[in-house]
C-alpha cells in the first residue's frame, strides 16, 4: 500500500508590525506639541483676566450738602452753597431776597430773587412781553438778546446785559397771567467758584400760602418798654417774667378746653424777650448763630429784623434798634407767623421814668436795604432799621 506523506500545515496568523524609528520619532513629536498646546491654553487662562460687566456710574448730585431756602408765603424755594448767606429781605413794590456773599465790609448780594406782582398786567406771552419791553426801553434784541429758557418747570427767558455794560444775567419766569418771578446774577465766568446756573437750575415754585388777614387781629401794648404788636384772636396774653439775667419775657398762651376729663390748658405760643443792653443781645444772637438755622435779614417794617428758620424748632426773629434789642419766638408756629407779626409791630416812646444808659463806645452798623456798614460813636447814634452787627458777623 503506498503510503501519501503528510503535508505539513502552513501557518496562517497575521504578520507581526514593527515600527520604524521614523515612525516613533514623528509621534513622539506629536505628543510633544500637545503637550504645549495644552500648557499654552493654561497659562493664557491663568494670565488673561475675563472683563467684569460694567457697574453703573453713579452721578454725586453736586448740590447735596446745600442749604435750601422756601418761602412759603411767596411760593418758592432755592438751593444755595452752604458757605454764602440769605438775607437782605425786602418789601415793597416788588420783595425780594438775597444769596450773599460774606465780606469784610459788607455783605454783597451775588444772586436776588424777586417776585413782582402784576409785572405782566396785560397777560402777555412772554415774548411779546419781552417786546414791549424792548420797545418802552427803545433796545433792540441785538442790545438786550434773550434765550428761551425753563425754570421750575415754568415758562422764562433769560436776558443778557453785557452790551448795556452790565456782566449779569436777568431771568424773568412767568409765575402766573401776571405776576413775574426775577433772578439776577453774575453772567459767567466770574472770580466766584459758584455754579450759578445750578443755583437757578434748583428753583422750584409751589402754590403761595394765604396771607393772614390781621385786621381782625388783638393789639398789644406795652408803654413801659415802647412796643406795640397784633397777634390773633383766638391767643390770650400770659405772664411777664425777668430772668436771671435781667432779660423780659412777655408770654402769649392758645387756650384749649378738654371734654374728657374736663380741663383748660394753656399752651405757648408766642414769647417776645427784651433784653436790659446790647451785652446781653449779642451773647443771644451768638447762641442762636450757633443752631445753625437758615437766617434771613428782613426789612420788614423798617426793623432790620434777622428771622432764624428753626431755633431748636422754634422760628424766631431778633431785632435790634437804636436801644432796643428785642427776641420774637413762635413755638409751634412758623416762620410766615414771625413775618405776619413783624409786619404790625411798631415802637412807641416809652414812658418809664427809669433813665436809658447808652455805653460809650463805638457800635458798627449795617443798613439791610444797602448792605452799608457804618461806625457810630455811640448805640444810640444807630439809624432807625439799621442792624448793629459783631465783629464775626462783618466777616
């Protein structure tokens, strides 16, 4: 038997690969950019800082820690820098009150305000207004030009001067179909580091309080001291007391009756203090100075008073006249009742045998009409309704 040899079985798994030295080397440089890419990603993330959203900018409203003005008996209010003054108030044909500057010498009026009943009698527009008045004055629009402006949300025009050699403005507001509203002041720029604009920007008008009628009004006398006031109806007159100090104070009382439990209390509301010298006047005035309150000179009257806003709460107004020196305060009322009461008061010769010393010394002055200030030889020698002024008061 023939025998077929085996043939023997052929190996049929997959060849073995094998990498090139080439090969190794270009991925090992693959692996080696990467490496730096991923490293460069890195640091730029750690060294570049992503940009915060915008926060808001937030405007400070430069006339925050002004003092404010209000006149409610008039209607107005102002804002003004707290290192001027407010005064030099007036009645007349028109009233009017000022922002002062402090002075040596006197106290300058930089900005005034008046308010000037029946301006417009005829109920013009105010161009045409500003027309007639051209017209009246025989100026030209080139010699007085004008710019339509608004101010506390009413109607004004703002007149320039300077060609009349005057470097001020004049604006004029329409307060209503005839009453005007003035404001003067220095046209920019000026050797004041004040924003005049913003002192006008910051005028505002409400509806005028209703002027008290005093004819029904009681009438006080006293011709020991020489002062004669009204006050109203419904007040009683209280006590008159001296103090320690010599000062007089002369009380009026509101009487109110209780229904449950039945009783009458009497509440004050009006002291007038007179003081025995002009020592003891200007230590008061240096204390009411001292409360810091919005004062106002006012020519009342022909007083020269000095009404204090708020006194520990309490309107107030000094008076200071020849030998007389003299304190109104109102608790519980306000400063128009101060205004209304000054506006009846008067001063009589006084008939107490007790003889008036007037010290020997020179006494400095000021008129609250003009700002004049002026020296006299003696207190006595001081004009009716000029105001006798310290030393710090001339600053």
């Amino acid at each position: 038997m023939e025998i077929t040899p085996i043939q023997q079985q052929q190996d049929i798994s997959p060849p073995k690969k094998t990498f090139t030295p080439k090969f190794i080397a270009v991925i090992a440089s693959l692996l080696v950019l990467g490496a730096c890419a991923v490293a460069g990603i890195w640091y730029w993330q750690s060294t570049i800082s992503v940009p915060s959203p915008a926060q808001p900018v937030v405007h400070k409203d430069p006339t925050a820690d002004w003092k404010t003005y209000t006149n409610s008996q008039y209607g107005f209010s102002f804002k003004y820098p707290p290192t001027l003054l407010v005064g030099l108030e007036g009645t007349g044909t028109f009233y009017s009150i000022s922002i002062l500057e402090p002075s040596q010498t006197a106290a300058n009026s930089l900005v005034t305000f008046e308010v000037e009943p029946n301006g417009n009698p005829k109920n013009l527009p105010l161009d045409e207004w500003y027309t007639e008045q051209l017209a009246a004055f025989k100026l030209t629009p080139e010699q007085l030009p004008k710019t339509d402006i608004t101010v506390g949300g009413k109607p004004a025009i703002r007149l320039d001067y300077s060609s009349t050699g005057q470097s001020e403005f004049h604006v004029i507001v329409q307060l209503n179909k005839t009453d005007l509203f003035h404001i003067n002041y220095p046209k920019p720029p000026t050797k004041f580091d004040i924003d005049f604009d913003q002192i006008v920007s910051n005028v505002k008008f409400t509806e005028p309080s209703a002027a008290a009628d005093t004819s029904t009004w009681k009438t006080y006398t006293n011709t020991k001291y020489g002062i004669a006031f009204k006050y109203p109806v419904d007040w009683s007159e209280g006590d008159v007391t001296t103090d320690k100090a010599g000062i007089v104070w002369i009380n009026f009382n509101s009487i109110k009756q209780q229904q449950s439990p039945p009783q009458t209390t009497a509440n004050n509301v009006l002291y007038v203090k007179i003081f025995p010298n002009q020592a003891a006047f200007t230590t008061e005035e240096q204390l009411l100075v001292a409360s810091k309150s919005n004062v106002a000179e006012s020519a009342i009257n022909g007083l020269g008073a000095k009404i204090y806003d708020s006194v520990l709460g309490i309107p107030t107004a000094t008076i200071s006249v020849q030998n007389k020196y003299l304190e109104i305060g109102a608790p519980g009322g306000t400063k128009d009742l101060i205004s209304q009461i000054l506006s009846t008061f008067g001063f009589t010769s006084p008939i107490s045998n007790e003889p008036i010393a007037c010290i020997q010394v020179i006494t400095t002055a000021k008129n609250p009409a003009t700002g004049e200030v002026k020296q006299f030889p003696t207190p006595c020698d001081v004009p009716n309704g000029w105001v006798i002024v310290t030393g710090s008061q001339t600053q």
